[in-house]
C-alpha cells in the first residue's frame, strides 16, 4: 500500500479518543499477547506485521481489525505507536529497516536492551522506549493472566513514557521507571529471579537425590518450603525471612552439610556456598549471630571452596 504524507503530528495519538493506535511488528508469543491485552483493555490496535503467514492468521483471528502485513514497514501508516516485539538479536536490524514518521513512536519490549538501539529508525519528532513486562510468556491465556500484577520496566523519552505507563496500568501491570542506564543489572536481576531459581532448582534436585527423592518428590517437598520463604520476604523483607542453620550458627550442621556435597555432589557444592555467604551476611546484618560463630561459618565456608 501507499505510504502516508509526511504530515507532521504533535504526539502519537488517534483521532477520536486521544490514544494512539497501535501496531506490532512481529507476532510471536510476546506480540499477540500484548495486542490481545491492549485491545481488550480498550486500545485500537490496528495492524501486525510479520513473515509468517500463520502468524499473521492467528493475530488477525485473535484481534479482529488488525490488517495484517509481511513487510514491517507497511504497518507505520497504520498506527501512531508502533511495538517491535521480535527477538532481541533482530531488534537493531529491524529498527534499521523502518523510518517513523514525525509524530510516531517506536518501542521495543526488550528487558536487556536500552532504547537507544532503536536510533536507526528515528526521524524528527520522533520518540522511542522500551515497555518490558516481567513476565514469562508461555502461553496465551497463562501470559495474559500474569500480566495482571506483573511489573513493566520503562525507559526511553520521557515524552512517550506516560502513555506506556497507561498501558500497562490499563493491562492491570505495574509501570517502573527505570534510570538511565539501568536496564543490564535491571535484567540481571530478572534472569537471577527466573532462570537463577530454576537454575536453584535444580541444585536442589540434585542434593534431594543423595535422600533418595526423585525430581517430582523434591519439588513436592521443598516448593512449600520455597513458597514459604518467597512469602515471607515479600511480607517482612529479605533480612527478617531468613530461617536456617547459617542464622542459628550450627556450624556442626554446616559442616555436615559440605561434607556430603564435597564427596557426593560436588556440582552442587558451589551453589551452596554461594547461597551460604549471601545466608551468613544477612545473619551478620541482623546482629543476631556471635562473632566467632561467624568467624567460623565464614572460614569453614573459605575452606571448602575447591573441596569437590
């Protein structure tokens, strides 16, 4: 189709209500769910763009009214606020291949890359962010449950951040602004608190069977005991949630604990010691534990680094 004038527009909004439609550029599992969650929240989405013509069916199916293109470009004059919800390593290619008109806005849904990486694509009077929401995007209906209390972590110009923070309030999401260059420790905290507690998982697996339980009998077991310990965090803060022998001062238990991870896990004796320092330093921080007994869980956990 033609391409629109270079008519130049204040901000990115629509003609009637004020809000800007909306466009994505690519419709996998993040797109679709974000246009399903906008458009029932009230917002115009207009168009989608992306290669896959079964994509494509499934978006137009999902969010009736949405025209449907092949080439991203097409979609810019269709909508005010364009979403570039493709995988990260696509992100700069594709802001390169789009020229936004002035007036229009482009956002990524990035949780590790700034706004900036969008550059290529800007023009005067043109504005760009970065609207990432907090959440694991498995499956439609699981997605679009979660983004209900989820946070969503914002950057870019200040002139476009009011109206992704509408957004995500619209969505039922908590907006965050984040500071400028905060976005790398920003997700690595993310990875930490998704990937990293899988990845403690499976530690945890791993020392459950030196007891004899199989993987669904550990998590049957010790995610109660994980719930537990979230909730209370998140009620009485990280320091007041710690329970455990590390707070107690057991050193025996400690010891024990090292022993047998040393000759029969020794994989996940690093993990261990890992979560054991961050452990001992909380219970220094509370001022609950002897400073020798401290001293000592400190050097019995000096010495069994390289012990596997």
């Amino acid at each position: 189709m033609g391409r629109m004038s270079d008519q130049a527009h204040d901000h990115p909004h629509g003609p009637d209500d004020g809000r800007p439609r909306i466009a994505f550029i690519g419709a996998g599992r993040v797109g679709t769910a974000l246009a399903v969650a906008f458009a029932r929240a009230g917002w115009e989405v207009t168009a989608v763009a992306s290669r896959d013509e079964a994509r494509r069916a499934r978006f137009r199916e999902l969010v009736p009214g949405a025209r449907a293109f092949a080439d991203a470009p097409n979609v810019l004059d269709e909508a005010d606020l364009i979403f570039l919800t493709v995988p990260d390593d696509a992100i700069a290619s594709a802001a390169a291949s789009l020229h936004l008109y002035s007036g229009q806005a482009l956002v990524h849904t990035s949780g590790a890359l700034p706004a900036a990486v969008l550059a290529p694509a800007m023009a005067a009077g043109t504005s760009a962010a970065s609207f990432h929401p907090l959440v694991a995007f498995a499956d439609l209906g699981r997605s679009l449950e979660a983004l209900r209390g989820a946070t969503v972590a914002l950057d870019g110009d200040r002139s476009l951040l009011p109206v992704l923070a509408e957004l995500a309030e619209s969505v039922g999401a908590r907006p965050v602004l984040l500071p400028e260059g905060g976005k790398p420790a920003y997700h690595a905290a993310a990875m930490m608190a998704a990937g990293g507690l899988v990845g403690l998982l499976d530690g945890i697996a791993q020392v459950a069977r030196l007891a004899g339980l199989d993987e669904a009998a550990a998590l049957a077991v010790y995610a109660p005991l994980a719930h537990q310990a979230l909730a209370n965090a998140e009620r009485l803060g990280i320091d007041a949630a710690l329970t455990g022998p590390l707070l107690r001062g057991d050193v025996g238990t400690v010891t024990s604990h090292l022993d047998v991870l040393g000759h029969a896990a020794p994989e996940a004796l690093p993990l261990y010691i890992a979560v054991a320092r961050r452990e001992l330093a909380i219970a220094r921080r509370r001022g609950e534990l002897d400073d020798e007994v401290a001293a000592a869980l400190q050097q019995l956990l000096d010495g069994a680094i390289g012990t596997g």
